[in-house]
C-alpha cells in the first residue's frame, strides 16, 4: 500500500511539475525551476526504493541476528544437557555452568551384550551346569566398560571460549541479555528438574526499523518466531524444546 501511494505521488508531482514550468518558467528561472523539480522527484524516487528494499533489507538483518540468538540458546541446551547426565541436576547459574564447562569430564564407555549362566534360576530348578557350561539357565547382560574421558569443554566447544559468554548475545555493539532459571517439578511422584532460557527478540534486533521491530511482537506464523522472546525450555513442562522453526536449527 505504501508503495501504491508513492507511485501515485510520483505520478501527480511529475504531472504538475510539467504544467506550472510550462506555466511559470521563463528562459532565465528555467533551469532553476529544472533543478527543483529534479531534486523532488529523487527524493520520492528514493522512498519508493527504499519501500521496496526496506522490508527486504529488515527481513535479511533480522533472520541473521535471530539465527545469532538460536546458536546461543543451543549452545545452553547442550551444556545443559550435559550438565544433567553427569550431575543430575541442570546448573542454576552461567557461573556455574562455565565452571563445569571447564572442570568435568565425559566418559567415553563401550557396552556390551553377553550371556551368563543364571545360576539362581539354575538352583531353583536344581540343575547343575557343567563344566563345559553347557545346559541350564543363561541370562542376557550388557557389560559396560570405561574406555577413557574427554573434558566437556573439548566435547562441546573447541577451539572456542564462547561457554564464558553463554549469557548474552552480542551483535556488533549491541548486547541482548540472557536469562536463565532452574526449577523442580513432579511427575508421577517422581521430582524432575527442568530448566528455561530466554531472549527478547526486540533486544536482537535494536537499531533496526523501529516499526517492523514492534510488529515482531505479534508475528504468527509457521516460519517465524512468534511471541515477544526466543524461548529454551520450560519451567512448567519436561522439555529442552525450542520455540523456533527449523529454518534456525534443531529446535527439540
């Protein structure tokens, strides 16, 4: 629509800047009157352009610094997770979770699958297995064993120190705070942690088109971010899920 109008302006400034020259210029102010009309006629020419490339140029930034935000929050996700395998507990802080970033180990394990002889099942039966350790009962185990270990660090983020920055997102001056809360809730009489990580998308995307920024609050669609936040989790439900599309990355 806001082009439309423009165009149609365009139109009527072209129109009746031809009738008042004709009307009003002389041999003497005709290259006066020429050079307004010129300069005019740039200015319109240039927010036509800019109503066509604006909405283009904001959909481009924006998609770049929330992608920015979604690597953020996945990179959370999988300290997190983590953190929860070996501790059994999601970390309440940034400081903490940094601190078990650079201090724990993951062990590499190999399992398994064999057969033993399920001797108290052979007892109650009364059989007796020889010595070839043929007949009676076998039972199916896994055998589990620790082959070494691998620091978290070097696991989830190296060559990078980017885990000491887990609480904000930044873009060129701009600092987008993350927040980040931990609960317990019950399930079936059983107390599961859960966590959750938010970003304001408004934060993300400051210094760009302060109208279509607004707009961004009330966005629904299936390949957008709706709502006012980039969400990581819940405090309410079991899950790590994220509220963004695909287009962004694994967001489960």
């Amino acid at each position: 629509m806001e082009l439309g109008i423009y165009v149609i302006v365009l139109i009527a400034f072209i129109y009746g800047s031809v009738k008042l020259i004709n009307k009003l210029a002389t041999s003497k102010n005709k290259i006066i009157f020429n050079g307004i009309f010129w300069l005019l006629a740039s200015f319109i020419v240039f927010l036509i352009y800019n109503s066509v490339t604006g909405p283009i140029r904001f959909q481009k930034l924006k998609q770049e610094r929330l992608q920015i935000a979604v690597n953020k929050l996945q990179d959370i996700r999988n300290a997190q997770l983590a953190h929860k395998a070996i501790k059994g507990s999601y970390a309440a802080t940034f400081e903490d979770l940094e601190k078990f970033i650079e201090a724990e180990r993951f062990a590499i394990v190999e399992r398994k699958d064999t057969s033993i002889i399920d001797a108290a099942k052979n007892s109650a039966f009364g059989i007796s297995v020889g010595a070839d350790g043929q007949g009676g009962y076998f039972k199916d185990i896994v055998v589990i064993d620790t082959l070494g270990y691998v620091s978290v660090k070097d696991s989830l983020f190296k060559n990078s120190d980017r885990y000491k920055r887990l609480n904000q997102v930044k873009i060129g001056d701009i600092v987008a705070k993350v927040t980040m809360k931990t609960a317990v809730i019950e399930r079936n009489k059983l107390t599961i942690p859960v966590f959750v990580a938010k970003i304001v998308k408004k934060d993300v995307l400051k210094g760009l088109d302060p109208d279509m920024v607004a707009k961004e609050d009330n966005i629904v669609g299936v390949d957008e971010i709706n709502g006012k936040e980039i969400i990581l989790g819940s405090l309410e439900d079991i899950n790590t899920n994220g509220n963004w599309p695909k287009k962004y990355g694994n967001n489960e």
